[in-house]
C-alpha cells in the first residue's frame, strides 16, 4: 500500500474519530457481528438500551464518515457495516505499523484474535 495521501490521513482521521465514542464502537461491534445481514434500528436500540434520538445522532455519525450503509426496508431501516471502508481504514493502519514502519510484527497481528 502507498503512503496515504494528505486527504486520505483526513478522512481516517475522521473514521477513528467517528468511532471513537463508546456507542458508535458498540454499535460498530453489533454490525460486524450480524454482517451481513445488518440489523434494523429497533435491534440495535434494543442491544444498547439507549434512546432513539441518541441513536439516530450516532448512527448519523456513522454513516456520514461512510462507515455504516442504510438501507429502507419499508418503514424500517436497516444498518450495516461498510466492509469496504473498515478495510481500507485497517490497512492503513496495517501498512504504516506493520509495513513501513515495522513497529508491529504482522503475526502478532493475525494472532490478536486467536
């Protein structure tokens, strides 16, 4: 991966930022976990138990920094998470850590999780 350009950094910064603040990293969670399907916005406020003019700021905040996709369903709608984007987000941050800089050995990355 080449070095992220000045508006690139910008718009990462922006993401992290976004999820950043404990409800939208829970609701991040919660959408990764029903990749792909997603939830509905009356699954989450049920998962986070939190009022739905809190909900609707965070999931706004979210999907503008292009990290959640919605979707009308008829009177509902329908979150998921932007793969595409986490993706790009990650390998930045792969590359600068892991790549470059070597601060990070790629395995213990891959291990994290196990």
């Amino acid at each position: 991966m080449k070095a992220a350009s000045p508006e690139q950094i910008i718009q990462y910064a922006d993401m992290f930022a976004a999820i950043g603040a404990e409800s939208r990293l829970r609701i991040m969670q919660l959408l990764l976990a029903a990749h792909p399907e997603g939830m509905v916005v009356g699954e989450i406020q049920a998962e986070l138990d939190v009022s739905g003019s809190n909900l609707s700021h965070h999931l706004d905040k979210l999907k503008n920094e292009d990290l959640v996709q919605v979707q009308r369903e008829g009177t509902y709608l329908r979150y998921t998470a932007n793969v595409n984007a986490l993706q790009q987000l990650l390998a930045f941050l792969y590359s600068e850590c892991c790549t470059r800089s070597k601060a990070i050995s790629p395995k213990k990355i891959v291990n994290a999780g196990a």
